[in-house]
C-alpha cells in the first residue's frame, strides 16, 4: 500500500487511491485494512498528489510549446514568460520528487515503514504547494500575460514562511532572466524584442492619416485634379522623413509595481536614444564617434547580467546600474543635441516662427494673405497661404531657402458638419460673434524636425507651440487692425461723423491691445526663452535639457493664458470684441446710419463689460503666489493707473483723458 501512497504522490490513482468528483485524490471509504485516523493523514498527503499532478499538467501545456499562438489560443495563456514561470516551476518541484525517491529507498529498506515518516519527510510541502496553486489560479483567472506574471509572483512571494518565500523567488528569478534579456536588447542595442506584446514598453504609432474631407474631392478645375491629389503632390519628401521617426512609450498595465513609474521611464529614455542612434534616418552630415554607449555595450551587458543572477530584486542596485547606463547616454545625447546639432539654433528658429519673434515678417504676412485667411477655407487656401508666407519672408530679406522649406503654414479644413475636426464651435462661448469661421482659427505651423532633434521638438510639443502661435498671431492682427483704424480715423477727423466716442473706444483698444502684446513678447516669451538658454548652457545631461524644455512649453500656456479659462475666455472677447469694430470702421459710410450707431454702442457695452470682468480677475489674485504673472499683465495694463481710477473699465467716453499707450514702434514687436 505505501508504494501505492508513492504513486499517489506522483497524482496518479489506483485501487486505494481514486479521484472524486472534483478531481483530488482521496482515499477509498470504509476499507477494513485502514484505521480512521490514517485516512486522515493519507488524505493529507494526497492533497500533496492532487497538487503535483496539475502543476505537471499546467507545464505540460504551457512550459514546453511554443510562445507563438494561434488566433485560437489568443484568448488562451501564451508567451515567453509564461514559459519561463513553467521553468522556474518545473525548478522547484525538482526536491519533491527527490523527496519521493528518497522515500521510496527507505520503503524499499524498511517494509513496515509508518506513514508518519512519509509525512515527517514532505511537511515543507504542505505549506509551499497551496501557494504555488493560489499563483496558478491568479494566472488563469485574470489571464496574465507578460510583465504581469512577475507582478502576480511578485506578490505572492511576500509571504512569512521561508520556504515558500524562497521557492516563490526562484521562479521570479527565472522569470527575471527572460526581463533582463529584453533590457539588454533595447537599453544596449535598441531593439525592443517583443514579439507577443509582453514588455513594459511598446512602440507607439505616430504616423498621421488625414482622412479626405469633402472639400478635398472637389474639383479644382486644374484638369480634373482633386483638393486631395493636389495636397499628396505639394507634400514635400521632408515632411514625410520627420514624420518616419519611430516612437516609444511605457504600458502601464504591464509594468510590475516593483519597478516604479521613474525608473521605467529612465529604461525608456535610454533605448529610445539608443534606436534612435541606430535608426536609419540620422542625419548623415553628423559626427560618427563611436556608439552612444561609447563601446561600452559589453560592460554594461554584463552588469545587466550579474542582476540576473542574484537571488532576490533590489530596486536599489537596479536603479544604479541603470543611472550609470542612462548618465552616459545623457552625456552623450547632450553632445549630439547641444554641440552637433544646435539645439539652441533650431529653438531660436521655433522662437522667430511660433513665437513670433520675426514680428516684421508677420506683419507683412497679415498684410499678404488678410484676403485668403477672412474667408471661408478651401482646398487651395493652404497652397495660397504658403506663396503668401514665402513672399513676406522674401520681402523682409529672409532668403534662407532651407528654412522656407523646414517651415510651413497649415490650413485644416472642414469635416462635413462644417466645423473644424477637433474643435468645438466658438459661437456657444462667444456674444461677437463673427458670421463664419475664417481661416485664421485653424492657421497652424508645421516645422520639419531633423534627426536627433525629433526627441526633442515632438508632435506634442509642435501642437502646443501651435496653440501659442495662433493665439499670438490673433493679437497681432487685431493690433495691426487697429492701427489701420487710427489711419482710417485721422482721414475721416473733420468729417461730421467723428464723435469723441469712437475715438476714445478705439484708443481704449489699442492702449489694451498693445500692452497686451509687450507683456507676451517681453514679459513671457523673452524671459522664458532667457530661462531655458540658461538652463541649457548650465547642464551635460540632455534629459535636463528636455525636462527645462517642456517646463518652457507649459509656463508659455500658462503664462499665455491658454490654461486659466476664465482669463483665456475673457481675453478672446476682447479682441473679437476689437476685430468687429475695426470690421464696423471699415465698411461704416461717412456719416454712419443709425444701424451702425446702434452697433457701435453695442460694442462699446460688451467692450466695457470685458474690461471690467478682465480687471476684477486680475486685481483678485493679484497677491496670489502661484499667479505672478496675472499681477504682471496688470502691472501693464495698469502702469499708469488709469485702469483703476476708470473703475476697472475701458471704453467709456465719458473721461476727459485717454490713456497712455505704447507707441507704434514698440508696439510692432
């Protein structure tokens, strides 16, 4: 019978031992040979066999196929470390059943051998089998694939007995083994081996499909040629390289929760500067010297390697070993970013367009394509827009035909709802508000981003710059508007029609309007820009370079008033609120008609109304610490005073003095 009891270990049934409806192992009731209080301890022990026999069955199925999957076995448990986990379990089973083959030589030396050595032999396992079978019952019900079956193994090896602890560590050093091959793979050789979609990190799809409107379909009349076909004709083979550039990004779900969120992001950083130094698309005129690792590839390979060996993860020596790969990439990308590719160059550049830092060539812009952008949009607005922009470069001496090419206006066009993709319509959060959208609210810049840069200048950050820029550039315009309206004004000052109102509500205006514009340029974009120069020229570590570069971006959407909707909302009102009445100014008759007063006195109460509402959101967080900057566009707006003895309104005629405001060379910014 004991040898029996030895097979019934093994999971296998027979005369004494047989299943029950739930598939354990159990003995036979009531058989004479067998007193009560043994049953109890052979059922013990069969719960031992029960246990074993479907740890052997899930290794069978998991452990020895391959990682590949059907469409079928998709929904089933797949992958290379699942198959590890079957090792690292196959691994420790290996002293039970060398526990039975010792048991058995003592059966086989002493016949009349009690059950109690048997169970005096395999107590450890009591306590080590009911949690490996809780771990496969967490693989199978949540259906755990990849990264995910260390963070359930992970878990369970928190556990206060010694002997499950350790055999739990061992199959997540096993597990590990399969981790550290990937790590190597993608922080040394930037190749992201993972064909089943186990790691932690995942290659992004960056590629932009624009789908064709119906605008684009129309027929242009250029012998049979659609919007669409003439845009894939216009596109440049620039556009289409900086588009290639392959991006990566973490998967939360599959990142164990003993490797935080900052040391899985410093294994992003690296490998992707590592595949990008790899990649094809580097720009060829760069210096070669070397790998980004600086041959340093079998060191670290080996440091890696020595990780995968020890007995138990420490996120300390892990996060060393990798600060000490990541500071040399760091250097590394400095030198190709800062010395090689001129950052600071390409961002002065980003400076002039977004920024509007070339004011003049805007300004002969506006000037250029005021006609193609206060309409509606069509299928050839951008291709117009572009031979605008590249004559009002060429008109203030800009020649550099390479950066003409780098820098392009984009035009969005209309879905078939007829509002813009992606944005809501502005009639709902505007009371002036204009007949049509015009293509001015969807004039964008595309800038061509050369290799290494492209980690630098995103998409994401070229989206944000976009939002600056037309922000900035409507200031601009509604300034130029009413300049233009002074000129119209100073012919028409001794018509009959030249009341004190219209004059005072225009000056009001331009005082807002310009001081406006010296607070962007002057107070945000030029001591931001100071500020990131100085960070740059101050460091060696490129990932500081890139965290000094998005903290610009996001104090230029604040300080730009694009993230505090009250303000964002107000300031639009203002100047839609100047732009209807430079639209009133140019096509009103000499004198006006009634209807046209009546207007006028319309935009004189909602212009008020603004300025007010703009002055009591100022003035009540003027002494808040994390607002400094709405206490200096106050500071502006409010230089003289004249703001609040008006009682925080503008545009009532009923003061003796108007205000004193930026001439028009400074304000031409």
């Amino acid at each position: 019978m004991l040898h029996e009891l030895l097979l019934a270990l093994y999971g296998y049934s027979g005369n004494v031992f047989v299943r029950n409806a739930k598939g354990e192992l159990e003995v036979v009731a009531e058989l004479p040979f067998i007193h009560p209080s043994e049953v109890t301890l052979f059922n013990r022990l069969c719960q031992l066999g029960t246990h074993y026999r479907r740890f052997e069955e899930f290794i069978r199925k998991y452990g020895h196929r391959p990682a590949t999957s059907s469409v079928a076995g998709l929904r089933d448990l797949h992958g290379v470390y699942l198959r590890a986990f079957c090792s690292g379990l196959d691994e420790i089973l290996e002293p039970y059943r060398e526990t039975l083959v010792a048991v058995e030589h003592d059966i086989l030396a002493d016949p009349h051998l009690p059950a109690t050595h048997i169970q005096s032999s395999l107590q450890e396992f009591h306590l080590m089998f009911p949690a490996l079978a809780g771990v496969l019952d967490q693989l199978i019900s949540y259906k755990a694939h990849g990264c995910y079956i260390l963070e359930i193994v992970h878990k369970s090896a928190e556990f206060g007995v010694p002997s499950v602890k350790c055999a739990l560590q061992r199959i997540l050093k096993t597990c590990h083994h399969v981790l550290y091959n990937q790590l190597t793979a993608w922080m040394l050789h930037g190749q992201l081996l993972d064909h089943y979609g186990e790691f932690f990190i995942h290659q992004l799809k960056v590629a932009r499909q624009i789908k064709p409107s119906e605008s684009d379909e129309d027929d242009l009349g250029l012998a049979g040629v659609t919007g669409r076909q003439l845009k894939q004709i216009m596109q440049s083979p620039e556009s289409q390289f900086s588009s290639s550039f392959e991006q990566f990004g973490l998967k939360a779900e599959m990142l164990p929760s003993y490797i935080t969120t900052r040391v899985a992001s410093k294994i992003l950083f690296v490998g992707e500067s590592v595949h990008m130094f790899t990649s094809e698309n580097r720009k060829p005129t760069l210096i070669q010297t070397g790998t980004i690792l600086r041959n340093k590839e079998d060191t670290f390979a080996k440091r890696l390697q020595e990780l995968s060996h020890m007995k138990e993860f420490s996120l300390m020596v892990f996060e060393n070993t990798l600060d000490e790969i990541r500071t040399c990439v760091a250097e590394r990308l400095w030198q190709l970013v800062v010395e090689e590719s001129n950052v600071i160059g390409q961002l002065k550049t980003i400076k002039d367009f977004y920024l509007l830092g070339r004011g003049e060539l805007f300004l002969a812009f506006i000037d250029q394509a005021h006609r193609l952008l206060d309409s509606l949009p069509t299928a050839t607005t951008q291709h117009d827009v572009n031979t605008a922009f590249q004559q009002a470069a060429r008109s203030v001496l800009i020649d550099d035909e390479g950066l003409l090419e780098a820098v392009k206006l984009t035009v969005e066009t209309r879905t078939q709802d007829g509002k813009q993709p992606g944005k809501k319509s502005r009639s709902s959060q505007s009371d002036v508000s204009q007949p049509s959208e015009t293509g001015w609210n969807v004039l964008g810049l595309a800038y061509t981003v050369e290799w290494p840069l492209h980690i630098l200048l995103t998409p994401s950050c070229l989206e944000k710059y976009n939002q600056v820029f037309r922000f900035l550039l409507m200031v601009k315009k509604i300034q130029l508007e009413l300049q233009q309206c002074w000129a119209l004004q100073m012919q028409r000052k001794h018509s009959e029609d030249a009341s004190s109102a219209m004059w005072h509500l225009r000056t009001h205006m331009a005082f807002l309007v310009d001081n406006l514009q010296y607070y962007l340029q002057v107070d945000v974009i030029e001591s931001q820009f100071s500020i990131l120069l100085d960070k740059i020229h101050a460091t060696r570590d490129f990932e500081a370079i890139r965290l000094a570069h998005d903290h610009f971006i996001t104090n230029l959407l604040s300080q730009c008033f694009l993230l505090v909707k009250p303000v964002s909302y107000c300031l639009h009102e203002i100047l839609e609120g100047c732009h209807a009445f430079c639209v009133l100014i140019r096509q009103a008759g000499s004198p006006m008609e009634e209807r046209e007063r009546n207007h006028m006195k319309t935009l004189t109460t909602k212009f008020q109304r603004q300025t007010n509402l703009l002055f009591t959101i100022l003035s009540n967080v003027r002494g808040h610490q994390d607002s400094p900057h709405l206490a200096q566009l106050l500071l502006r707006i409010d230089f003289n005073k004249y703001f609040s003895q008006a009682g925080g309104q503008l545009g009532s005629y009923h003061h003796a003095q108007a205000p004193v405001h930026a001439t028009p060379s400074s304000s031409r910014r």
